[in-house]
C-alpha cells in the first residue's frame, strides 16, 4: 500500500434476474470483489454483498439498506446499465442519490470507448447518498473490471472527501496545487501511474518494482490454493499411463480362476505317495480343466500355469520323478517313478489366491504406471475413469529470438527455454502446446496469449517479467485480460521476477506462469512452481517433487537470497547419503550448468551467524532428474 491508503468498506451489488434466480453464475461480483482485495490504491473490505433481480425497487431498497443501515463508503453495482427493458439501475441509482457525480461516469466511458465502440451503449450512473459513493458498472466481467480499474485511483479521495478527512484532503489538494497551480480534484498522472504504469511510455515505467518479494513458501501456498484438480475422464486402459486413478479398481473375477499349477511335473493324488505311476493325459497353459478322474496308480502330465485335472490335489515336480517307459516315438511318456511324496495343495495355485473375486486391486489416487496398466488387464478393467492431465502451452517472448534452426544475425538468439520447457513437462507426463514466439509489443503479446488462454490449462510464458521497457506481461495480463496477479517477485535465486496470474472467465479458470527469461532460472521456476501446480491439477496427493538429504563436496557461500544451486548426485557404496556436486558456474543465463544436474540445492539466506556451507554438511536437495 502507498503511505497515502486508506480503508475503505465496500458493498457489492449485482442486478441480474439470472444471476439471481440461479440460473448463471455471478462472475461479475467475483471478479469485483477479488479486485477489490488485490488492488494497489487502498486497503478494501467488502461488508456485504448481494445479487438481485432486475427490480428497480428492489435495488433502491437495496441501495438505501447499505448507504443508510450499513453505512458503507462505497457501493459498486454490477449489471442492469445497458438498454434491456429489465435494466434500470441507473433509474433506481437516480432516485436515491442526492448528488450525481457525472465526472466518474464520463471517465468510465472515456475509458470504455478506447476498448470497444459498443461503450456508447452503457448508460452508468455515480452519485452520493449521504456519505456514500454509488458506482454503475457494467455487468460484464471485463466492463466492470475495466471501468473500476478507471474510478478506482479517485475513490479512495471521493471517500475522504465524504467522511471528511481533513488533514488528507488538504495534503493532496496540496500536492494538485503545487503541481498545476490550479485547485480542484483532478489528480496529476503521476500520482496515479503507480497502479499499473504506462506500458507505451518507457520513461514512466518504475524505477522500483511495485510488487514485494514474497517467500517461496507463500508462493507455493499461493499457487496451489488455485490448481484446481480436473474432471475424471473416462479412458482406455492402454491410455492411461501417467494418470492418477479417480476411483477404485475391484476384479470381476477371481485369478487364477483355476486351480493352476506352479512348476512343470505331475498332476496326483497325494494320499497315493510314491512309486510307479501310468500317465494317462497331459495338461498345458490354456487347456480346458481335464474332466477325467484319476484314480490310485496314474497320473497327468502337467505345465505351469495349467489347470489341475478336478480330483487331483497334488503337483509333483518333474525333478522328483523318473521315466520308466515311453513309446517307440519317445514323444509320449507312458509310465513314470514318483520318488518325493507329494502332500495336499503342494505346488498348486487355489482359485482366486492371487486376487479373490471382488477384491479392491487398485485405489483411488494411485498413478498408474506400467504395473497398474498389467493389473487393469489381468481384471478386465479395459476403460477406467481418471483425473484429467492439465495441458500446458509454452510461450517464448523477445525481439531477439529465433527458432533453433535459424541462422543468427546480429542481436539474434536461438530460443532455447521454449525447448527446455516442452521437454520437461513432457517427461512429467503432461501434455504441450507450443504457442510460438511473442514479438515485445502489446499487440502481438495480447494475440498470443488470447490463443494461448483458449487453448490450454496451464499458460507457461518466459521473459517480459522484470523491469526493463520491454517487460510487457504484467501490464498485458491485467489491462487486456483483466488477470489477477497474485504475485510478480519471489525472494529467491535464480528467478526474482517470477510472476503469477490467474484469468478468470463464465467457463473455467487459467493459470499463468510468467516465468523469467534466463534459461537456468525458467527451468529452475519450471520444477519448483509449475510442475507442483501441474501435479495438483491431475490428482497427485502429494504434488512436490522428492527431496532428499545430500552431502555437499565442497563449501558454498551464501547468497542474500535462498538460493537453488544445480547438482549432480552420486552414490558410493560405503555411504548411505549421496553427494552433491555443483555443476560449475552457477550464473541464471549458463544453460550449461542445467547438464547432467538432477538435483536442486536448497541452500539458505545468508545470515550474520551463517555465510556459508562447508563441504561435508547435510542438506536437502529436490530431485528433478533420473538417479
């Protein structure tokens, strides 16, 4: 918050007859009131919030409730200002403010009309009732969201003015004064640029960044609060690798569904012991179960895996046997000497002994690899309903990139994060969508990621998150797609700049990770903060990688910021902790450093009673590699 914030208390009001009857989400109001609590100009808490028809008396009685009862600084409605025959909340606006205040309402359409002509067409109304401010927004979400981003640098003001803030008042009248040499309530660009900046006037950008650098533990909590899991779905069991299981998996029958043999031998009975027996008949894999009886003195040829002739009880292996006669062929055995006797159940598999009829042989919530797949098989589960995975669309963005294939010219570079990305999620299993490269102008980057965001889950986007003139994410997300940014700098190296966003429309929501633009610390932002999002989303139970103890091998000093050093593990065999090898120069834009490592150092800030890491010491390390 700026040293000049204030509080303010805000009601919520939304005029729709479909919104209110249940019919259609109020996804106007939502937006309303995450901006409310996400903006940069003052501290804001919503009192009260509410959805009703499109009834004129209704929303004055309403209006009247929260500016008389309530006593709220500012009520905001949504919808009803457009030229339906049921849209009268500017008539029900008129009839219970004392003074309009028509500079808010042109300001919004001024604004409006630089979006899209069809502004013309709204018909708001601002005015006060008592010492509330009451604001007609549009009942589109991006139109209201548009229109508050407009009022909202006044508000906060208009507020004081009502509430009659003195020692406020006079301080900005004085600084409008100072700067214009004329009085009034027109505040300067420059008090206001803070909220978002100027992204086509490079010497207004900050010189500052306006977002604090959270921890990576916020972040974290930040980002999996909005991964939200998939829908399951119902696939084939041959598709269904990666997946996280949606609900149990029981078997329909019983394996084996016959009494099987487990060696290769002779089918007795076991009260019949040893000595010499004739062989009547041979049983193989696959063969029906043999009807015949057997009786004392014979025997059955049998295969693992077959079934037990139905009256034998006993397997005796061929190895505790010897043949006594065959025929001339010597193809088929006639007589053989049983020499080891057999007790009941000996080397026969009972029916359903690996798996009873009925039995739960897969859970929910288990990932299914090849085993499962084998287990989905072996019951018959040939379709099975799983967590959906989450697609992700890789955007590159910069003037100076090229295609790897590309020969360079001068200020020219291969694009290699967007390589980089598209491997690594691939190799976790999620699917990709490779959006190209976004020139650094608002045009171009705004058509990407309106693509992007109808294409995909997950939009995963490198570079245009730092300071430079160029850096257009930011400012694009929030002024062309009314995204909420949750947060545009993690305290952490490499990757300050890191940034989060979410866009919300009537049908889903979409996540977005403006990741920077240095090779190594995309890919380092990749497997801390997507890749737990992204395994979230598809039903991990537990969506971090693994991390285990490492013993470093030699002393690292300590950064300011905790810090994700690259390592390669190895094990030797007189040592139960692997060790960790830092893979040489350790600066974000040295791919190089990203070879061979698969383990992330979690090194500490540096402190006053700790600068650095001896070798030798423990520490953790997040696996991101095969081992």
């Amino acid at each position: 918050m700026e040293e000049n914030a204030t509080s303010i208390t805000f009601a919520v009001l939304t005029a729709s007859d479909s919104c209110s009857s249940g019919n259609a989400v109020d996804t106007s109001g939502d937006a309303i009131v995450s901006h409310l609590k996400s903006n940069s100009w003052f501290q804001a808490s919503v009192a009260v919030r509410k959805c009703v028809p499109d009834d004129e008396n209704l929303i004055k009685t309403t209006l009247i409730e929260f500016c008389d009862t309530l006593g709220v600084n500012c009520v905001l409605t949504t919808g009803g200002t457009g030229f339906s025959p049921r849209d009268v909340t500017p008539e029900a606006t008129k009839a219970v403010v004392s003074k309009e205040a028509p500079g808010l309402v042109v300001a919004m359409l001024q604004g409006s009309l630089k979006i899209t002509s069809m502004a013309m067409l709204s018909r708001p109304v601002c005015g006060i009732r008592a010492k509330t401010l009451i604001i007609n927004l549009p009942g589109s979400k991006k139109g209201a969201l548009e229109c508050l981003e407009i009022v909202s640098p006044a508000i906060w003001h208009a507020v004081d003015l009502l509430r009659g803030s003195d020692q406020r008042i006079k301080e900005i009248h004085s600084k409008v004064q100072s700067q214009h040499g004329c009085s009034g309530h027109h505040l300067e660009h420059s008090v206001i640029s803070h909220s978002s900046g100027d992204v086509n006037k490079m010497a207004h950008r900050h010189r500052v960044s306006p977002f604090p650098a959270i921890s990576m533990d916020k972040a974290l909590e930040i980002i999996l609060q909005q991964s939200v899991l998939k829908e399951a779905e119902t696939v084939s069991y041959s598709d269904c690798i990666g997946h996280i299981l949606a609900e149990d998996v029981f078997a329909s029958d019983p394996l084996p569904p016959f009494p099987a043999a487990i060696k290769d031998g002779y089918a007795v009975i076991a009260a019949d012991g040893t000595g010499r027996k004739r062989v009547i008949g041979d049983a193989t894999a696959g063969s029906e179960p043999g009807k015949a009886l057997i009786g004392p003195g014979v025997c059955v040829r049998i295969n693992t895996g077959a079934p037990v002739p139905l009256n034998c009880n006993a397997v005796v292996q061929v190895e505790d046997t010897k043949l006594l006669l065959a025929d001339e062929t010597g193809q088929n055995e006639l007589e053989i000497e049983i020499n080891v006797a057999a007790h009941p159940g000996k080397d026969i598999r009972p029916i359903g002994s690996d798996i009873a009829k009925g039995q739960k042989v897969l859970s929910r919530g288990m990932k299914l690899g090849y085993s499962e797949m084998g287990i989905l098989a072996t019951v018959g589960a040939t379709t099975v309903s799983v967590y959906g995975l989450p697609k992700v669309g890789i955007l590159s963005t910069g003037n100076e990139l090229v295609q790897p294939g590309s020969a360079l010219e001068p200020g020219k570079i291969r694009d290699s994060n967007k390589t980089v990305l598209m491997a690594l999620f691939k190799e976790h299993g999620f699917p990709v969508i490779d959006l190209g490269i976004a020139r650094d102008n608002v045009d171009a980057l705004v058509a990407k990621l309106k693509y992007g965001l109808e294409m995909v889950d997950v939009l995963v986007s490198s570079g245009g998150v730092s300071m430079g003139e160029k850096d257009l994410l930011k400012p694009v997300l929030k002024e062309h797609f009314s995204a909420e940014l949750h947060y545009g700098r993690v305290f952490m190296k490499p990757g300050l700049p890191n940034t989060f966003a979410t866009v919300t429309n009537e049908r889903n929501k979409r996540l977005v990770f403006g990741l920077p633009g240095n090779p190594v610390s995309a890919a380092v932002s990749a497997n801390l903060f997507v890749i737990p999002a992204l395994r979230k989303m598809s039903g991990h139970e537990n969506p971090f990688q693994t991390t285990i103890k490492v013993k470093v091998l030699s002393t690292i000093q300590l950064d300011p910021r905790p810090e994700y050093q690259r390592v390669g593990l190895k094990w030797s065999p007189d040592s139960t902790v692997p060790t960790a090898e830092v893979t040489g120069y350790q600066i974000s834009s040295r791919l190089l450093s990203m070879t061979c490592a698969n383990g992330l150092l979690v090194l500490p800030p540096r402190t006053a009673n700790q600068t650095q890491v001896n070798a030798g010491e423990i520490v953790d390390c997040i696996v991101i590699g095969r081992l």
